[in-house]
C-alpha cells in the first residue's frame, strides 16, 4: 500500500491539459497534438513482444465499393467514415514501415479495380483515396477478383518481405466468377497474408480466408474500434526465419526542383549541383516539360535467373531504347554485364533513361538518331564503337503503332509505320554488319510480333511491317549464318504499363481482373510484363541460346493460340460416350476405353 502511494489521490492520474498543451507563436495546438500522438504511437511500439520485426511490407488495401457502403450507421457513410480513416492509416504504416509499399484496390458491380500501383509515396495514396469519396457506390463486391489483382502482383515480390492484403468491406455477401476455394489455396500457396475488417457482421468466408492464410478477421463496434483495428495493422510483422538473408538494391527519394529545356536539364538545388540531373523512376519518363517533387528510383525488381556476368564485356546497341520495352532491355542487359546504347528520336527522354541507368551503376550512353534515316544509323553504330570500343548485339525495338481501320488508313499513315518498322530495322541491321562480324558473339534481336500470325482488327499496317521483319529475320539469319552471326525475333504479346499497351485500348480494360476479354484470350490467364521480354532477350543474347538463329520467340502467354471454348469438357465426355455407344450397338467400334 505504501509503495504507490500518489495513486490515492486523484489529481495524480491525470495531466493538467492547460499545462501540457500550449500554443505556438500562430495560436494553434496542432504541433503539440501531433507531439502527443507520436509519443502515443511509441508507447504501442514499445508494448509489443521483444521479436525481431520485419523490415519491408508490401501490402494492397482493397476497399469495398459496393451498395452495402451507403449505409449510414457510420457517420456520415460506411464509405467517407473508411476514406478519412484509410488515409490516416496510410500515414501510420508508412511511419511504422518506412520502406515498405501499398497499393490500393477497389471492388464493386462484380469487378476490381487497382486504384493505385505498390508504391512508396503517401501522398498520392490519400489523394487517390480523397477523389474515391465522389464515385459512386454500386452493385455487389467481388472479393475472388480482388485476390486475383493483388496475387498478379504480389507472387513476384521477394519472400524476404511480407505480402499482405487488407479488406474493409461492408458487404454480406461476395460475387464471384468462379470457385474462390481455389483462389484461396493459391493464396496460402504463395503466403500472402489476407485480413479483414469488416464493418457489417462475420461472414464465414471472410473469416475462413483470414484462418487460411494466417491473417487476422475482426468487425468493428464502432468509428473509434475501427480507427484501432487500422492501427493494429499499420505496426510492422515479426519477421520470418525461415528465408535466408539477402542483398537487397534500394533506393530513397530525393526532393529536386529542376527544369527541362530541350535535351538540357538544370537542378535550382545549388551551384555546386548546376549540373546534376535528377533521377526519374518508370512512371515519370513519359512525362514532359518541368516537374516539381519527390523522384523515386527503382526499388526493386523480380529477381533474374541469369548470372550477372553472362554478358560480360558485351556491347549493346537498343533502337527505340529510351522508354518501355526498350528501356527495361538496356537495364536488364546492363545489369548482367552488358554496356548499352540507347538509340531514339527524343533528346530529352534519352538524357532521362541514361541518367537514371548510370545511377543503378550500369554503363549507358545514348545517341539520338531516326531509324529511319540511314545516316543516322551508321553514326549511332560510330558512336558506339567509339564509346565502349566494339558491338556485339543489336537490339530493334523501334516501332510506331496506332488503331486504324483499313478504309481510313492513308498512304502516308501506312507508309510511316512500314518505314519506322520494317526500313528502319533493315536500315539498321546493314549498318550494324561491319561491326558485327567482328564479335565473337553476335547478335541481332528484331522486336516483332504475332498480330500478323492470323490477323488483327484495325492493326492492318502493323501486320504488313511486321511480317515483313519476321521473313528478314529468317533470311539473313541465312545469308549471315557464315559470319557467325545470329538473328533471331521476339513476338510480345499484351505487355502491361507500355504506350503500345495503352494505343491499343488496353487502358481501358482492368488487366487483372478475371472478367477482363483479352484475359479470357490468354491461356496462361496473365497480361505479360517488359521484364518478361527483357529476359528473352538476355536468353537469346548469352551463351544459352548459341545455336539458335532464325527463329522468333513467342512470349504472350499464348495469346496467338487462343480459340474459344464451343463445349466444356463435361459436355465433350458425355457426348463422346454417347457416340462411342451408339457406335458398338452398330457394331462398328471395338470396346472403348474411356
């Protein structure tokens, strides 16, 4: 009793909140409440079990959007009520988990939407969020296709960081396309870690994907419990001991305020940073003009197969090698070894994509120059033996694209395309002879594709170019076959986050979602990535591929194969069996073994 005494009184379990709360010099509070609620968070931090903590998260947050989010019994809506407490969320968990990414997804009338890719900056999250409040709610959730969009994603991330996925849902009940057993079992296969918090009453599938893959199942009482709920899943995750340690590449953002004139870039920093250019990450290359903020490089990417030294000493020349495609070659070429050349038409995106590669460490140069001109090709092949002293690969990657039905194409809108695709590859690869039969691993890799392997709506000057390409590949593969140079293609199919992509009216699909046509189109049921194509590249380009030539590599998870279902397999059986009968009553067919 005498131990802790002060306890007795009263006074002595409370602050006198006129004396810690003060004013600044403007009369407002908000510095002394934030300090407040920073030592708050600490305290939590500081209760939790002495376990090592993981370091990186990536963690989708999938909000319903459904009629079930107008209810009022959350002020002034299930939907607003999740909005301001989401956004105050995303604060904790990036103060909690500074290198770690979210994502944000959205599920209504049947379908998702990814509202924001994994990324690092919280800001745009909440701005996303923020903009949320004036869309409508509508029809039912789909919680099998958000899995689905946030599994295309997740898998890929390294095991030696968490991969979670975090519903709030306001829904009963769940419309799905198919069995979201299955989709569960996947789940759990590749240990990504689903919660949920649901505001109307338990749901026993919701519960039973919490159970599954080890995450945590709660509904909420009220705001304030819902408020604390968010907090319990913004505090980092024990880590697992189970992976082994590695190396991770990583980069942090750097706050620059620079303008963009031409190809001439100038930083506003210092003098001493006069000619310092800042480094863009992926999504910002295609902007244009000045751009104020906070620029991210690549954080990481999926890990490659290959050695980092199987294109050691290499030299590698990428037309159309400033954006996209391209540009994901020269990165992942660079990164095994290779020393690259980026070739296009635009100073200022070249000047980008060689800053941003010399920053991760690669040997990069570029050299402005149209395809279509020969001069301009045989000064890039100077350039680049100039440069790093030789030329083993040539990469053709430059290529021009855009939707047209055949009665509308102009001459001159055919021609272009022809002359960009087809003139320009042949254009360079003549320039690139010399160079090439003096390599002891020589390399051409024509970028093409399988539109023309059939045939495709509205693409009938792309089908003609690239046909083209494919029987020039084939025939100096044969003419060059002596000079120990190999030429070979590669066919993309639907390659995601691309301006080709996004021309060709895949912006306006969800990519990911299972409902998506051009999904339905695609056996291996995924929308391929650059990193994919960068990898036939590397095979075809190494040692690995060396007998090799004159073939075109197809990598669009079967998109050109596609033919539509006329009958399921249930009914093939039975129909089957039905004839199989009917053929040994006739006495016309031996005992099936069906």
């Amino acid at each position: 009793m005498d131990q802790d005494d002060d306890q007795y009184r009263w006074e002595s379990g409370y602050e006198r909140t006129w004396e810690v709360i003060q004013e600044d010099e403007s009369g407002s509070i908000a510095a002394t409440v934030n300090a407040i609620n920073q030592k708050n968070r600490r305290k939590e931090l500081a209760q939790l079990p002495n376990v090592r903590l993981g370091m990186m998260r990536h963690l989708y947050v999938v909000l319903d959007m459904s009629d079930a989010m107008k209810d009022q019994d959350l002020r002034p809506n299930r939907l607003f009520c999740s909005i301001e407490l989401l956004k105050e969320f995303i604060f904790m968990y990036f103060d909690s988990n500074p290198i770690s990414q979210i994502g944000l997804i959205i599920t209504r009338k049947k379908r998702s939407e990814k509202i924001s890719e994994l990324a690092g900056n919280p800001r745009s999250h909440v701005a996303l969020l923020e903009q949320l409040k004036y869309q409508e709610c509508e029809g039912e959730a789909s919680i099998q296709n958000a899995l689905e969009m946030g599994l295309q994603t997740l898998k890929h991330m390294p095991k030696y960081s968490s991969r979670e996925m975090l519903f709030v849902l306001g829904c009963l009940t769940t419309c799905d396309p198919a069995n979201i057993l299955q989709t569960l079992k996947i789940c759990k296969e590749n240990e990504i870690r689903c919660s949920v918090i649901s505001l109307s009453a338990e749901v026993r599938i919701f519960r039973k994907l919490c159970v599954d893959t080890k995450g945590i199942f709660h509904v909420i009482m009220d705001s304030s419990h819902f408020q604390e709920l968010l907090q319990i899943h913004s505090r980092p995750l024990p880590a697992l001991d189970k992976f082994e340690s590695s190396l991770v590449r990583m980069g942090f953002p750097k706050y620059r305020t620079y303008t963009t004139s031409n190809a001439n870039i100038s930083t506003t920093s210092s003098n001493s940073a006069k000619h310092e250019k800042a480094s863009m990450c992926m999504c910002h290359l295609e902007q244009r003009g000045g751009i104020n903020g906070v620029f991210l490089q690549r954080t990481m990417a999926t890990e490659s197969p290959f050695k980092s030294t199987i294109l050691q000493n290499q030299v590698a020349l990428v037309t159309g090698g400033s954006s996209g495609i391209g540009l994901e070659i020269c990165r992942e070429l660079g990164k095994h070894g290779c020393s690259v050349v980026m070739m296009g038409r635009r100073a200022e995106m070249l000047t980008l994509a060689e800053k941003m590669l010399t920053d991760e460490g690669i040997r990069a140069f570029s050299v402005q120059g149209d395809v279509r001109i020969p001069e301009d090709g045989v000064r890039a092949i100077k350039s680049t033996v100039e440069k790093f002293g030789g030329l083993d690969c040539l990469i053709n990657g430059a290529a021009g694209n855009f939707l047209c039905a055949a009665e509308n194409l102009t001459p001159n809108g055919f021609k272009t395309v022809l002359d960009i695709d087809t003139q320009g590859t042949f254009n360079m690869c003549r320039a690139a002879f010399p160079q090439l039969r003096e390599s002891s691993n020589a390399n051409i890799i024509n970028i093409s594709t399988t539109f023309h392997y059939a045939a495709m709506w509205y693409q009938a000057h792309v089908c003609a170019a690239k046909a083209a390409i494919d029987a020039l590949t084939r025939a100096l593969a044969l003419e060059w076959g002596e000079y120990g140079i190999r030429v070979n293609g590669i066919a993309p199919g639907p390659i995601a986050d691309t301006a080709g992509f996004a021309k060709l009216g895949g912006s306006l699909m969800d990519s990911d979602s299972s409902e998506n046509p051009l999904l339905e189109a695609i056996p291996l049921k995924r929308i391929g990535t650059k990193w994919d194509i960068a990898m036939s590249v590397l095979y075809l380009c190494s040692t690995a591929g060396q007998n090799i030539t004159g073939s075109i590599l197809v990598n669009d998870g079967g998109n050109w194969l596609y033919k539509p279902q006329i009958l399921d397999r249930e009914t093939v059986q039975s129909f089957s069996r039905s004839v199989e009968k009917k053929s040994r009553q006739a006495g016309i067919a031996t005992k099936s073994k069906l």
